[in-house]
C-alpha cells in the first residue's frame, strides 16, 4: 500500500504533497524555525508583499525538484535503465532522497537569510550549518525514518546537498544550471514582491529538460531546442531579480545596518558555533534584542543600528556607477570616493561593491539538444540573447542623512 499524502496548499506550485514521515520532518523542531527566517531579508522595508519564509521555500524546492525528476523520468521511460543504469527501486529511492536533500537544503540558514551570513563562526557559510543540523539529532533520525523502505540516510542527504558527491547527476536537479532551488526562489520572490520579471514559462521549462550523456559516460542535463527561448526567460528574469529586487539600494542599506547590529551584539562579532546555541537565534529573536538595544539610549555601535532600521533611517545612496560599469568606470568612482572621504572626514559612509556574473554561472555546462540532428551545443552558443548579457559590476556610496544632499551635491559637480 502506498502511504497516504498530506497536502499542503501554496501559492506557487498548487498542492503539495508530504508522506507521513516528510510530514513529521517538516513538524521538527529545526525545520519549523524557517517558518521565522524570512526568504528575503530586510526587503519587506522596501517590498511589503515580502514577508515569504525560507519555511514556504523549502517546501516549494522539494516540489520543483520532484517535478523535474518525474519529468525528466517520465520522458525517457524505460531507457533509463540504459542511460542511468537504473531499475525502479533506483528511481523510487534516487526520488524520494532528491526529495529531502530539496526539502532541508536550508534548514541552516541564519536569520535574515543572506544579510549577516558573513558572521557565521569559523568561516563557515549557511550551507556548512545546514549539513550539520542534517547529520545531528533530531534530524538524523527523522531522515532514516523517512528513507527506511529506500535503504537511505542522513549521510547520504547530506552528501547530495554539499555537492553531491555520490550522486552529481542527482544534484544537479537541486543545484545546477536550471535548478529546483532557482526555479522555486525566482517565482515566488517575483510574486511576493510583486515583481513581474521574475516570472517565465516553468511548466514548459519542466518538460523541455532531457539528459546528455558525455564520453566518460556521465549524466547530465540538457534542455532540448523547443526550450530554448523558456531557458532563456529563466536566465533574463534572474538578471532582472538581482538588479531591481536583490540588490535594491535601500534593502541593501537595511541589510549593512542589520548585519552591523549584529555584529556589534554577537560575543566576539559571530554567531554560536553550538547548533543548540546557533538555532535559537532566528529573526523574531533579532529584532527583539534590536528593540531592547534600541530602549537603552545608549551610544553603541548596535544601538545607532538598531535605530537607523527600527526607525526607517538606513543610510541613502548618493552615488553608484551603472549595473555593468567598465574597468575606466570604476576607476573614477573610486578617485570619487576618496574626495568624499577628503572632503567630509568623519561622516558616516558606507561603500558598497557588487560583482556577479548571473550568466556565466548558469550556464557552465547547460547544453542544448538540437532537434534536426540530436547533437548538444553549449547553451551560450545557441542564444545569441544569452551570450550577450554582461556580468553585473556596480560600485555605491551611501552616506547619512543629514548629510545626503551636501554629499551628493559635491559628487555631480565632481563628475561635471
């Protein structure tokens, strides 16, 4: 008999459905702390609608990423046993540890997501956090519940989230060129912020994807020819998130304040190192101490933080190069930033540089299936859209304000 689904109703992907076991996972005590951990930081100051959690995302990643595997599955039928080397309980184990490496590939998040992630101890990233809460209890546990009948357990989700070392073609339906986890992220960001350009075509995109197979004989996917133009869509509506939602100057000014606070109030400027100590901290616990910093008049460095965020009083952006900003560019805006800082010693300044190359990393191995022939070309050959898109390089001064208009006014008689 096959165990019964709990559906869960989302905005994105329609009913979702848990077994018994997901179900008790998702109830744990770790997993519904990213219930207060929101998906996008502080950028609810500057998009209301976003108030989503990484709780609601993580649930729409194990979607995507099941849907994707039924898909591709499903398309090349009983050939997966040639392709793949797979027989049916090598699909249903392969599906069911997709889906929980899908479902906890977050549970390590710090709160606020992305914003303070730099303060994690020991240069450790949320990614190192999210393997270690995996591998201890109570997780561990729910895991091996949950992989019983497959034959699974947490090392083997831990090891498909860190990289997918015993499984790479299974990683790449969780993190790879066109991905569960970005597919998942773009549109529910683009609908809680209310964004648009975060939309495209996922159905046709889902069942556009197919499997390549290189000369050592190795797995990958590849998306055929009818789905160019829906990759491309994914590939443009990513560019367009990160320029006007992501990297947003007055979220991103919220985010210096919020990372500064805690910075400030952390022993030793970090997060816990003890995942008992670490888990307790999420985002209604920050803003708690935030309101007790901010109740004690003090001078501090995380007082004035607290209230520059809990006061709607982030530092404003005076100056900043274009998205895509040249070798010369940068240059000038550097000279800028030192007659600034001449010119108005002791202002509180904050200078911001953002370097991505969005395409380049989404495209490194993504290949297409021509229909004529069935041969594969890397993507970036066959779209001419996509290999005109430039990494995105930007430069920004910030400063106080009581000081904004003088600063900006030095800055555009400076560039005349």
């Amino acid at each position: 008999m096959r165990d019964r689904l709990h559906h869960l109703r989302d905005p994105i992907h329609g009913f979702v459905g848990l077994t018994l076991a997901e179900r008790v996972l998702v109830d744990s005590e770790p997993f519904q702390r990213l219930r207060a951990i929101r998906q996008l930081g502080l950028t609810s100051y500057v998009y209301p609608g976003a108030e989503h959690s990484r709780f609601q995302h993580a649930i729409g990643v194990m979607q995507s990423a099941t849907r994707l595997f039924d898909a591709v599955m499903a398309r090349h039928g009983r050939d997966v046993t040639t392709i793949l080397a797979w027989n049916d309980d090598d699909v249903a184990r392969r599906r069911a540890l997709l889906r929980l490496a899908a479902l906890l590939h977050d549970i390590g998040h710090a709160p606020f997501s992305h914003t303070a992630e730099h303060l994690l101890p020991g240069g450790q990233s949320h990614e190192d956090f999210t393997i270690r809460i995996i591998e201890a209890e109570p997780i561990a546990a729910l895991i091996a519940a949950c992989g019983h009948p497959h034959g699974f357990g947490a090392a083997e989700v831990a090891s498909l989230v860190r990289g997918g070392e015993r499984e790479p073609f299974l990683h790449q339906f969780l993190s790879g060129d066109l991905d569960a986890d970005r597919m998942d992220y773009l549109l529910r960001d683009s609908h809680y912020t209310g964004v648009p350009n975060g939309r495209f075509d996922h159905e046709r995109l889902i069942h556009m994807l197919t499997i390549r197979v290189s000369e050592d004989g190795a797995p990958h996917l590849a998306i055929d020819e009818g789905g160019l133009h829906v990759a491309e869509a994914m590939l443009l509506a990513r560019n367009f998130m990160f320029l006007q939602v992501y990297f947003h100057p007055v979220s991103r000014a919220f985010g210096h304040e919020l990372a500064t606070f805690m910075e400030a109030l952390l022993p030793g400027g970090r997060y816990p190192d003890a995942l008992d100590a670490y888990l307790a901290w999420d985002d209604a616990a920050v803003m708690v101490a935030m309101r007790q910093v901010l109740a004690t008049n003090s001078e501090s460095a995380e007082h004035e933080a607290a209230r520059r965020i809990l006061r709607r009083d982030p530092l404003r952006l005076v100056a900043q190069t274009s998205d895509f900003a040249s070798n010369d560019e940068v240059r000038a805006f550097d000279d800028l930033v030192g007659s600034v800082r001449a010119k108005f010693g002791g202002v509180p300044l904050f200078i911001e540089t953002i370097e991505m190359d969005l395409v380049g990393d989404a495209t490194a191995s993504l290949t297409m299936r021509r229909k004529a022939d069935g041969t594969f070309v890397p993507l970036r050959a066959a779209s001419s859209l996509i290999a005109s898109l430039r990494p995105i390089r930007e430069t920004r001064l910030y400063v106080d304000r009581a000081h904004r208009d003088a600063v900006a006014a030095f800055c555009a008689s400076a560039k005349r």
